[in-house]
C-alpha cells in the first residue's frame, strides 16, 4: 500500500498518492462531505436536521482515517484526533436507529 500509484506535478510541487493516501483522502472527503449533506437536508426541510447520512459518513469517514493513521502512518496524533469522533458518531448512529425503529413500532 506505500507504493506510488500515481505522481501529479503542479509546477514545484509534486503530489505523490499511495495506497494509503488514498484512504486517508477518502476518509477526509466523507468525514468533511458530511456537512454538506446536513446543510442540504437542513435546507429542504428548513430547520437543522441530522439525516442519517450524516451519521454513516462520520463513521465510515473516522474508520478509514483511523486506519490510515493507525495502519499507514502509525501516528498517534492522527489516531487521537480520530477516536472520539469515531465513537461519537456510532453512538449517535445507534441512538437514531433505536429512536427511529421505536417510533415506527
């Protein structure tokens, strides 16, 4: 996974992507893409909502960034500055499960 997959050049700097940056990548544009998403479900319904996508996103984002710095990088900032929201986004995930399944029933 650190072997280069593709370099970009842009001018001086050359952007080099491995394996593992890529699911580094992936997993900043999930966790940050989450906003939009809760901005355009706010929009439509027009007062703040946290649709489940929000949820999902938070988790598969945090999971793949702490992979990525547990794995990839070995980094315990990285892993650190993922954990809690990794844990806060499962536990609000399972709260609107059980909430939403509660009020279906």
């Amino acid at each position: 996974m650190n072997e280069i997959l593709f370099r970009l050049e842009l001018g001086p700097l050359a952007l080099v992507i491995t394996g593992w940056k890529l699911v580094g990548y992936i997993g900043v544009f999930l966790f940050a893409g989450r906003w939009v998403v809760q901005l355009i479900a706010s929009r439509r319904a027009g007062r703040p909502v946290m649709p489940r996508s929000f949820w999902y996103m938070s988790v598969a984002g945090s999971l793949l960034l702490l992979t990525y710095f547990i794995i990839g990088k070995n980094d315990s900032v990285g892993v650190l500055s993922n954990l809690f929201p990794a844990f806060t986004a499962a536990y609000n995930l399972w709260l609107d499960i059980k909430h939403r399944s509660a009020s279906a029933a």
